[in-house]
DNA sequence: TCTGGGGTCCTAGGACCC
DNA sequence: TCTGGGGTCCTAGGACCC
C-alpha cells in the first residue's frame, strides 16, 4: 500500500533565524515579505499575539514594538541553504524524496511497515533537530493529500509531538470529520464556497462525495482530491523535478517610480536577475512579457496597468538581449504622470538552451555571448550576486525594494559568518 | 508614508484548418 | 429552406499553492 510522510518545518522561516540567534528563542519572531511588506512568516508566539498571515507590516509595527517581537527582512539565501541541508538529511532516509517546496517534502514510505511509520517520523524530526536546529512535523499518509491532511492535524494538536500518522482509515476518518473543508489541499475559498452552498462543510463530507459530481463540481482537480482523501493515491511521488516552464521576475518598489529612467533600470535589473536564472537552468526564453502598474490600495494616485510582449528574433538567455527586450518594452507602455508602484518581466514557453537550432548566417557572435555570460556568473558567484553588472541597471536605484531588517548570511557567505564566544 | 513573489494546472472560447 | 463536424492551437482568466 503506497504511504507518503511530508516533513515540513515549524515557521520555517523564522525557525532559520533562530537558529543563529538563541536570544530570540523564546521571543515572538516573524520574517516580512519582499520590501518589508507583510507577515509571511509568524512563530506560535507571535500567531498568538493576533498577527496573521499576510498581514501588512505597517499595520502592526506598534504591535511589534511594545510585545518585543523580532521582526526580519527575508533572507532567502539563507532559507535556501538551510532547505538544502534539511532534504540532504532526508535523503539519507528515504530513496525517494520530492522537494515540494522551500520547507515541505514528501517522502517515500511505501517500504516500511505501518507499525514503525510513527517511530520512523519521531527518530527523523529528532535527527534534524539536533543536526540543523531546526523544529519539523512530520506527518504520514497513504496519498499526498491525506499527508498534507495528517500534517494539519499534526499542527493543531501539539499532544501528538509532531507526528501524525492517518494510515489507519477509522482514526483518519474521525480527524476529517472534525477539520473544516478548506483545510484540504486544493480546497480554496472558491470551492469552499461552492462545497458549503451544498452543505459539503467537513474534510470528512468531501470524502464521502462521488468522485463524478467532484468532477462536475470542481474539475478533474476536484475530483482527484476526493479520490486522494479516500485513500486512493493519485499525485505520484515527483522525485525528479520536471522542467520549468516560466521565469518571472516581478518586485515592488521600494519608492515609487516615476520618471522613464528609473523604470528602465529597474526592468533591466530583472531582466539581469532573470538572465541568471534562466542560464541556472540551461534555457532560453522566446519572448517576454514586460508589465508595471500603479498601487491599487493607494486611492489618491491615478491607476494605470499596461503590459506587452517583445518576441525574440531566437531564443536567448543573454544578459544584454534580455535587458533590450526588457526596455522596449518598457519604453513602449511608460506614461508619464504615473507613480508606478509595481513592474515585472515574465517569460514562458521556455526552451532548452542546447537544443535550439540556429541560424545558418547567425548575425551575433554566440561563442562571444556564451564567454561573457560565463565570465559575468563566475564572477558573480565567486565574489556575490551584483558584483559585476550592466551599467543599464543604474547606480542609486531609488526604486529598489526595502531590506531594512535583513539577517547575515550566516551560511553562504565567508565575511558574514555567525562568532560564537567561549568564556 | 508603508499592502510579496513565483509558480502550476485547468477551462472556456476564439481562430484556424481540413 | 437548407447552412458539418471534428480537430488543434493559442490565449486569457481563474483557482490554487507555498
């Protein structure tokens, strides 16, 4: 019978900064999104104190200040290479193991007995506790979307110590019933809405539905969750990650952009930032969509959004083409008058760099454009991200998003190693 | 003053083709 | 008065996820 435990990490990103800073061990903790902007993180502490997910910083400083709570910047290298420690330990218990996400993964437990499944997830939370510091969850499940289930549950009801295994149908049965719809993975509030106008109110109800009105109901998406939550597993373990088809690199302003020389820079930042992306991953983007639009929560500015397309002549990953592409577009859709608060650059129908067929008369010098590309990620990745770039990405860049409150990179970078005294 | 970023998948509808 | 049918491809938009 095929089984999947998902092991996740407590306020994953909160724990990251804990576990380089013991005085904050007790304290509320949470970590904003991109340009300080809301809550994306929270520990129980500081779930406790009211604040939710995705509540906006500025309405909650004071809250923060007079309750003691460590507020912080994101830090995603950081995040990044404590999630890499964490599956390299997982990958030692498990052949099979799916990175699902910077802080969830499924693995395989379809080898080992029932009986041990609980104290398989107990000896594992406990070995990456003690190795990286980190607090996890571990819960157990003959489909993914029970596992995610056994998770909630895990979450909810700290008796359980972390662990929490639904193998058993009459145990998983009595804890769906209890849980509302909308805790169920792939249960939005769209179809939690659809799914209460017809008294489907419990994870426990949904079960119970015929997977043909799933299907009517809620698509082929609807139905394979219904199956999942039977007990019938579906989504197979994704061991290999499939190739990704978009790139977007989209941000905030730190403050608003309104002249066409700070929006060029900008999008050529992206598309800078987009360029190593894309090399990472050995593709080439065929056209791009450039978009920037003015805030829709500030109701004095006048709106305007505007977005197009540029296509390439052929696929490129180059720095330079997509920093052309990038500005004219930007030039292109620009007004002035504007306060911009937002823009971005998207590309899909990504291709594989190495199997693009190229011209016979090529007008550019690809050999040329490969060396630079190489040299400039050399130099970047040896000396940091943004220590070689085009001039095109500007110097001041007022437009930049806020970091104000951004831990060291305790782990990746040699100047920013975290001291330990020894009295 | 201050409200994130980056993905995936599905469906419906139009254009187009034979 | 009659006015096909079936297929593909593309795009926009919705829904959901972390």
């Amino acid at each position: 019978m095929t089984s999947f435990a998902l092991i996740d990490g407590n306020s994953f990103y909160c724990s990251c900064e804990r576990v380089f800073d013991p005085a904050i061990a007790k304290r509320p903790v949470i970590v904003l999104s991109n340009n300080d902007g809301c809550a994306v993180a929270r520990t129980a502490e500081a779930k406790a104190l009211g604040i939710g997910m995705g509540e906006p910083y500025f309405k909650i400083r004071d809250l923060c200040r007079d309750n003691g709570v460590a507020v912080y910047s994101s830090n995603y290298t950081l995040y990044g290479d404590m999630s890499a420690r964490l599956n390299a330990i997982y990958r030692q218990w498990s052949p099979d193991v799916e990175v699902y996400s910077i802080d969830e993964s499924f693995l395989d437990m379809t080898d080992i007995r029932p009986a041990d499944r609980v104290t398989f997830g107990r000896d594992l939370r406990s070995t990456v506790q003690r190795w990286t510091g980190i607090p996890t969850c571990v819960a157990i499940g003959p489909s993914k979307t029970l596992a995610k289930f056994a998770n909630h549950v895990a979450k909810k009801n700290p008796e359980l110590g972390a662990v929490c295994d639904l193998t058993d149908a009459a145990v998983r049965q009595s804890w769906l019933d209890r849980a509302a719809v909308g805790e169920v993975w792939g249960v939005g509030s769209a179809s939690e809405r659809k799914l209460f106008g017809l008294g489907i109110e419990t994870a426990g109800d949904l079960a119970r539905v015929d997977a043909r009105l799933a299907r009517n109901l809620l698509s082929v998406v609807g139905e394979r969750t219904v199956l999942e939550l039977q007990g019938i597993s579906c989504l197979p373990l994704e061991d290999v990650p499939p190739q990704r088809k978009g790139c977007a690199v989209t941000r905030s302003f730190g403050t608003p952009v309104t002249d066409l020389a700070g929006m060029l820079e900008a999008v050529a930042a992206y598309a800078m930032r987009a360029g190593e992306k894309l090399r990472r991953h050995g593709l080439e983007a065929t056209y791009m969509a450039v978009f920037m639009h003015t805030s829709r929560f500030n109701q004095k500015d006048k709106p305007h959004s505007a977005q197009t397309t540029v296509h390439f002549p052929e696929a490129s990953n180059d720095t330079f083409d997509l920093i052309r592409a990038a500005q004219s577009g930007a030039r292109k859709i620009f007004r002035d008058g504007y306060r911009y608060s937002k823009a971005g650059i998207i590309m899909n129908d990504l291709v594989r760099a190495a199997s693009q067929p190229r011209p016979l008369f090529d007008a550019r010098d690809r050999d040329q454009s490969e060396r630079l590309m190489t040299a400039l990620d050399a130099v970047n990745g040896k000396f940091g991200r943004g220590s070689l770039v085009p001039a095109s990405t500007g110097i001041k860049r007022h437009w930049q998003a806020k970091f104000d409150r951004r831990s060291p990179r305790y782990t990746t970078n040699i100047k920013e190693l975290p001291v330990a005294l020894a009295r």
